[in-house]
C-alpha cells in the first residue's frame, strides 16, 4: 500500500499509524482518516488512551502533500485542504483520551502540528523539527496554535522565520514541543511501553477531566483554524508558491 491510516487496540491502549510512501507526507485522504480516528477511538469505552506513530525509522512525517498542494487549482480547493489539518488538531484537542506522541525522525510542517497537538511526546534524538512553509510562499498558520500553545510565539517565530534550518530534538524539548528525548528508536520505544502501560492503569474519569484541563481556553479554534486554512487556500495559488512546489518537488 501506497499510504494507510491504521488503528490497533491492545489493553486498553489504542495506537494509530499513519504512512505515505512520500516521506509519511498528509494528503487530504490521510488527514481526513486521521481526524476519524481520533473521533471514534475519543468515544470507545475499551480505550484508555491513544499513541500516535508514523511507519519506518528515519521521517516522523514531511508535512502537507506536494503532489496534492501542486494539483490545487482554485480558492475553494485550496482551502479545503488546509481545512483537513483544522479537523485533525481540533480532532485531537477534542479526543477525552490523552494522546501520546512517538516520534522517530523528522517532522517538517504539518507534522510538527501534528506532534504539538499531542499531550505527551517521546523522540528520538533523530526527531529534528523543521517550519518549511515561508520557503514555498505560504506559512503555518493552521498549525500554528498547537504550535504556539507548545513552544510560544517566540519558538514559532524562530522556526517559521528560518524555514530552511532544522531544530534538533534537544532543541525541541527545551522549548517544550518534546517531553522526553532518547538516544535511540529503540530505547524510546521501551520506555514509551512502559510509560503507557503504566498510565492506561490510571482512574479514566482523572485522565478525561486532566485531558480538558490541559486544553482549556482554546474554543475559538472551532473557526480560528478554518479561517488561516483560507489564508493557506490564497497563498497557495501564487505564482510563487507554484513554482517554489516545482522546484522543491524536482530536486
């Protein structure tokens, strides 16, 4: 398979994986099964909470799809799809159950976004962090808050205004985008089991009502992340955009 969203349920701990052939990247039909999954595992009963992982050792996830951003034609389709990394942060702002992050490699664009919207994340020192946007004319604003309610507008800023320059795991989790770095995916792995074996034995009800406490204040992004999704939608049909998209695609 060229990509897939999957889930597995295993005592109580349900864990998504995503891939994509094209560097773990997010494609709308990706981020719309994202978002479902979030939706039905936040009503089972028999989840206490979630991992979220990506397939392979080396790219957590490349961002948004270059084939799809380069196919988008007008406002509306523009807008739609940034609108799928709306419903995939408010999906999990929204979710009762804690969501773990595992982060392998990489995480470029709407990937961070996807790691920021995790409650807890453990990382690989080979998870470097990087805002491409700027560099093919558009700019993170539809991940930004969860970016921001991580690492602050000061840390967006410094990401999003060096759109060529990875920051490297320590770096991440000094800023507060990683909880816990190891050494190897193999060592983070370990204590990631350990980690949530050790927390699905808590009281759910405690874990639902921190879940909301650890999000609150944030209602707006119900319209606040459609609205940058059309500001996406716009920039994304410049001429310079194309033709950043084709330059970087052709490398």
């Amino acid at each position: 398979m060229d990509a897939f969203v999957k889930t597995a349920i295993n005592t109580k701990i349900a864990t998504i994986t995503f891939y994509n052939k094209a560097g773990n990247s997010l494609p709308g039909d990706l981020l719309n099964q994202l978002a479902q999954s979030f939706y039905n595992l936040g009503k089972d009963n028999s989840v206490q909470l979630i991992v979220l992982k990506s397939e392979g050792e080396t790219t957590f996830c490349a961002g948004a799809s270059f084939d799809e951003l380069l196919s988008i034609s007008n406002f509306e389709e523009g807008t739609k799809f940034f609108s799928g990394f709306a419903h995939v942060i408010n999906a999990m702002r929204k979710c009762e159950k804690i969501i773990v992050g595992e982060v392998q490699g990489k995480a470029v664009g709407g990937g961070v976004g996807l790691i920021a919207a995790c409650d807890y994340v453990f990382a690989s020192v080979n998870a470097s962090v990087k805002l491409s946007e700027l560099a093919i004319g558009i700019g993170p604003f539809v991940i930004e808050p969860a970016v921001s309610r991580k690492i602050g507008k000061t840390g967006v800023g410094e990401m999003a205004l060096q759109p060529t320059q990875w920051k490297d795991a320590h770096w991440a989790k000094e800023n507060g985008l990683f909880n816990r770095v190891f050494d190897s995916n193999e060592e983070m792995r370990t204590a990631l089991k350990s980690y949530t074996e050790e927390l699905s034995e808590y009281n759910p009800e405690a874990l639902v009502e921190l879940k909301k406490v650890l999000w609150e204040g944030i209602d707006d992004w119900d319209h606040l992340l459609f609205e940058r999704a059309a500001i996406s939608g716009r920039l994304v049909l410049s001429d310079f955009t194309k033709k950043a998209l084709s330059k970087f695609k052709s490398k």
